[in-house]
C-alpha cells in the first residue's frame, strides 16, 4: 500500500467518524427534546386534572345550595299559602265579629224599634249586609253570614213563630260579568242569594213553608244613583221581612 492510498483511508476513516459522533449528538438533542416534551405534557395533564377537579367540587357545592335554596323556597311557598289562609280567616272572623256587634244588619235591622234582635220591630224587618253574607260573585254564605242569619232565625222562632216570612236578595247596578258562567243577570244573582239564607234559616229551625224567597236585583235600591263604592255597597242585602201571622 503505499502512502497516498494509506492517507486516503485514514482521512475517510476520520470522516467517517465526525458523522458518526454528529449523528449520535442528534439524536441525545432529540430524546432530550422528546423527554423535556413527555413532561410539559404530564405537567399540563395534572394541572387540568386538578382544574376538573376543583370544577366538580364547585358543582357539587353549588349544587348543595341549589337543593337549599330550593327547600326554602318550598317551605316559603307553604308559609305564605298558610298566611294566606289565616288572613281570610281572621278576616272572616272580622266580618263575623261586625256583624254580630251590628246585629247582623244594615239599613233596616239592629232591633232600632227597642227589640232584642236583628229584626227592626217597627218595620218587621232584618237588613243583612251582601258583603258580610257572600264573597263577590258568590250565592255561598260565609261563616259571618250564618251567624248573622242565624240571630235571625233564633229571633223568628222566639218573636215570630208561625208568621209568613219573606227573603229578598237586591244587587248593585253593576252587570254580571266575572260570573256569567253561574248566574244570567242580577236577578239570578239576587234569588239564588235569597234561596242560600232560607236554607240557613231552615237548619235553624225556621219553617220552610213559612218562608218564601224573592230575588229583586237591583231594582229596589237604597241608595240611587250610585256615584260610590259605599253606596253600591248599601245596595247590596238581603231583607229578611216578616209579612204576616197566621
């Protein structure tokens, strides 16, 4: 061999050996690169795990005080349907309490003639407020209107026993028009009222053939025109009135 063939082969042995050692530096950068990657990744991956994490938590937490905020809302919605059912009690028990202070009249009742009860004894007549008897619309009487027709009926059967008695139901001028589904017209309104206290003066030992009902609507008022909410309020009665005796 001689020397320049020698030199040759050392030179690209030399050659060979730098892009070897390049190579392998290459790929030490490149595993770095991958590892330093691998634990970016695991760094993200723990940081969202623990942002889900806290999420859930705040979820459940919220949703603890959705169920909270729910059961106080159902127990506010029974304490109000309660209230309200006390206030129409309490003031059913007003209504009651003024009417059996008033005798249970208006216009023409209260005993004025020196009597011991509703029935006026000049007139022969008791006058009960409509408002007092019935709610608005209604032919039902309220526990302040059986009460009221109750001293009535005690006072019939203690003054008036065996006497013809007649019950009429009078209206404000106003229209039916909530409760048209119920009643026609005033007239309706007024007989079916009328027919609602001879039942109560019936359970109260009130004859039934000695009492005949009558329904006027509003032709009979006491107060004409009506220009106030009082006075339609005076227009609307019942008169329980003691005709004759036999």
């Amino acid at each position: 061999m001689t020397r320049s063939k020698a030199g040759a082969i050392a030179t690209v042995c030399i050659l060979a050996a730098m892009v070897a050692g390049g190579c392998y530096d290459k790929k030490d950068q490149q595993i770095r690169s991958l590892h330093s990657e691998k634990q970016l990744l695991i760094d993200r991956n723990e940081k969202l795990a623990a942002e889900v994490d806290a999420e859930r938590q705040q979820r459940a937490q919220l949703a603890t005080q959705v169920e909270r905020l729910e059961g106080e809302a159902a127990a506010a919605g029974t304490f109000r349907a309660e209230n309200a059912r006390l206030a129409l009690k309490i003031k059913d028990l007003e209504r009651e309490n003024a009417a059996l202070k008033r005798g249970g009249g208006g216009g023409g009742g209260g005993g004025g003639g020196g009597g011991g009860g509703p029935i006026d004894r000049r007139s022969g007549v008791a006058t009960i407020s409509g408002d007092i008897l019935f709610s608005s619309g209604s032919a039902t009487l309220s526990s302040a209107g059986r009460a009221a027709v109750t001293r009535v009926a005690t006072q019939l059967n203690r003054e008036y026993r065996g006497s013809k008695v007649r019950v009429i139901g009078h209206t404000d001028s106003d229209p039916i028009k909530r409760t048209r589904n119920k009643w026609r017209d005033n007239y309706d309104l007024s007989e079916a009222r009328a027919r609602a206290v001879k039942a109560q003066l019936i359970a109260q030992g009130v004859p039934a053939r000695d009492i005949e009902t009558v329904g006027m609507g509003a032709d009979r008022k006491v107060v004409d025109p009506e220009r106030t909410k009082a006075d339609k309020a005076r227009n609307r009665r019942v008169e329980i009135k003691v005709e004759t005796r036999y």
